[in-house]
C-alpha cells in the first residue's frame, strides 16, 4: 500500500487561486501602467497637435482610403490621450488595458503589414507625424525593434488586464471610500 502524500497538502486549485492574486501583482502593474502609460501619453501629444501629419503617416501604410485615413487620424490620438490618463491613474485599470491591447493588435498588424509588403517609411508614425513627409529626404525602412515594442506592451497590458485590481490608484481609492461609507452606514 503506498501511503505517500503529496508535497503539498493544498489542493491545485487553491494554490493557483492563491498565486493568480497574489499582492505582488498589484506592485508589479503599478511601473508597467507608468511605463506603458506614459509612452501612450507621449505618442498621443504630436498627433493632437498635428492631425493632418499624422494622416499623412497613416496614409503611407496604404491600407485604408482616405475617407478612413482622416477619421482615424483624430479619432486614434484622443483614445490614446484618455486610455493613457486612465491607465495611469488607475482608473478603470482593466478597461483602459483591454483598449490598450487593441491599439496595439492594431499598430502590431499594420507594423507587419509594412514589413510584409516592404514599405519604405522614415518614421511609423507613432510619436511624430512627420513620417510620410519626410519621406523624400530620408528613405530608410522602419526596423522591427517598433514591432518588438509593441510586442512588449502588449504582453504588459495583458499583464495588467489579467493581474491588475486597481488597488494602488483610482479604483483602489473609491473601493476604499465605498468600504468606509458602508460601515458608517
């Protein structure tokens, strides 16, 4: 009769439980929220500030017509700007990663397209609007270390989709408030 017991007397479920919500993850997503945030903030600002540069950029990955073009063009900046404050702050945290990870599956796919197709681009458009014009001084092809970027924030966003509760934020400071406001009910 074999009377072994297993390493752990916690059933598999409960220690996945128990690492899924961890407090560690609450640590960890805060920097990754700053860093991706940040970044989102820093790519939204030049295209507000030009959106008519920014068409032009998004123009040279030729997979839309212009109609497309000049929407996307004011549209896209201002979801970047308002996901980005929201990330950062921790407000709506979940929300504003899963918005985050389709601009990213977006600017993943349309990064692809132009290598795919060999698109010759001096900028990708992401933090100047410039690129399309510039394209007659400088004609150099945009390296996958923007793809690899992306890559990464997306893996972070999805991190923070996954792990993050909002606790060091916004969403943190509300359900502390709500908490206290229940007792002195």
């Amino acid at each position: 009769m074999n009377t072994r017991r297993p390493a752990s007397s916690t059933p598999l479920s409960a220690r996945i439980s128990n690492a899924w919500n961890h407090p560690v993850h609450a640590w960890v997503s805060v920097p990754v929220r700053l860093i991706v945030g940040v970044t989102f903030l820093i790519a939204a600002w030049p295209k507000l500030a030009d959106p008519e540069g920014f068409a032009w950029s998004i123009a040279m990955y030729r997979m839309m017509t212009p109609k497309y073009v000049h929407l996307l063009a004011i549209i896209l900046p201002m979801v970047e700007l308002v996901t980005a404050i929201t990330f950062i702050a921790g407000f709506r945290v979940r929300g504003a990663a899963v918005v985050m990870c389709g601009m990213l599956v977006m600017f993943i796919v349309a990064l692809s397209y132009a290598f795919i197709h060999e698109l010759e681009m001096t900028s990708c458009g992401c933090f100047t609007p410039a690129g399309a014009k510039a394209l007659s001084e400088h004609r150099e092809t945009v390296g996958t270390d923007l793809l690899w970027r992306d890559v990464w924030m997306l893996f972070a966003c999805g991190y923070v989709w996954l792990f993050d509760t909002g606790r060091w934020g916004v969403d943190g400071w509300i359900a502390r408030w709500r908490q206290r406001s229940s007792k002195h009910a």
